[in-house]
C-alpha cells in the first residue's frame, strides 16, 4: 500500500484533448518535446505542495494543494529543460479614441508573456479561472503565432478531481472540453494539445 501511495502523488496525465489535430502535429514535428513535456509533468511530486490550509468558509482548515507551488515546481522543470518565457510588449493604439477625448494616462509597459518556448511549439500551464484556459487556446496562442513565435501549443490543465483539491474557483480539463467542443474550431485557431493531469 505504501508504495501505491508513493505512486499516486507523482502527478499523472489522465486525459487528453486534440484540439485541431493537435495531438497528431504535435507529436509529428516535436515528438521529443512532447516526450519531454511528459516527463516534466510527472516528475513532479504533488505531495509536497499539500500545504495550503483553506480559509473558505466551504472547508475551513482543510489542507488542500497549492496552485501557485505546483505552477512553480512545473515551472521549475522546464527551464531545466531550455524552455524559455515569450514576451511581448502591448503598444497601445490610440487612434480609436473619439474625437475631443484626452485619455488621462496611457498605460505603458504592458506585455502579454506565454509561459513557455522552445522550437516554435508554446506551453502554458493554468492552475487558475475558467476564463484563462480559454484565454490561452483561443487568443494568446493564436495571437504569438500571428507574431511568428509558434506553430503550435500545449495546455496543461487539472481535470476536476485534481481541482476539488485546489481552492474554489480553479477550474478543470472536463468543463474547458466541452467548450471548446461547443464553440468550434475557427480559421485561425492552432493546433494544441491539452493535458488533464490529476495525481
């Protein structure tokens, strides 16, 4: 038994979803990242980021995993690995301001950032609401391929088992598919491959 335990908290892959041919491309033109990407995932041993004592009022004092410390082990992995962070930074235009309007200060300095590069194909990893997850697939990778940085991406995600464990409000592979599944695919989405990981 001790050793089943042992296993179960290494995070495993427990779904997957090919999101306009993703996984057929992806494993096609990067077949050792993908296998690297795996290893990244479980390698990590989530039993050490138990430590997040809940303040909601749904399970107080229940310790639950910590989103911001499996992000950053994951994280940790890459970089290992020659992943790098993908900046960009916003110019604002102003010309769609209407006339006579004086916009009391211009925001300077923003930047959108994909989590990780490497060989044109992007990752992120989302621990975090709903809106992200969509966010990622259906905006920030097409936008950074658009400005030639990649062809294709990865989206690592809990699946809602995983959440449960995670504060309220972290939201999960099963519910982001059926999205996905019911919005469609549009001309200028790209081929990613999403990961439901669990532990």
């Amino acid at each position: 038994m001790a050793n089943t335990e042992h296993w179960r908290s290494r995070v495993i892959i427990a779904a997957e979803y090919s999101f306009k041919d993703g996984h057929r491309v992806i494993s096609a033109r990067w077949p050792a990242l993908l296998k690297g990407i795996e290893g990244i995932i479980t390698s990590v041993d989530c039993a050490q980021h138990k430590t997040k004592a809940s303040r909601e009022k749904t399970m107080p004092g229940q310790i639950l995993f910590s989103p911001v410390a499996l992000n950053k082990d994951i994280a940790a992995g890459f970089e290992a690995k020659g992943w790098h962070k993908q900046k960009v930074q916003c110019d604002y235009p102003t010309h769609f301001y209407r006339q006579g309007y004086d916009p009391k200060k211009l925001h300077r300095g923003a930047f959108r950032e994909m989590d990780f590069v490497k060989g044109r194909l992007g990752v992120e990893v989302q621990f975090g609401k709903y809106a992200f997850m969509v966010y990622n697939v259906c905006a920030k990778m097409t936008i950074f391929n658009r400005l030639g940085f990649i062809d294709a991406g990865v989206e690592i995600v809990p699946v809602k088992s995983f959440a449960d464990e995670m504060s309220t409000g972290v939201s999960y592979f099963e519910q982001f598919v059926w999205d996905l599944e019911t919005r469609g695919q549009a001309n200028i989405d790209i081929p990613v491959l999403i990961y439901g990981i669990d532990r």
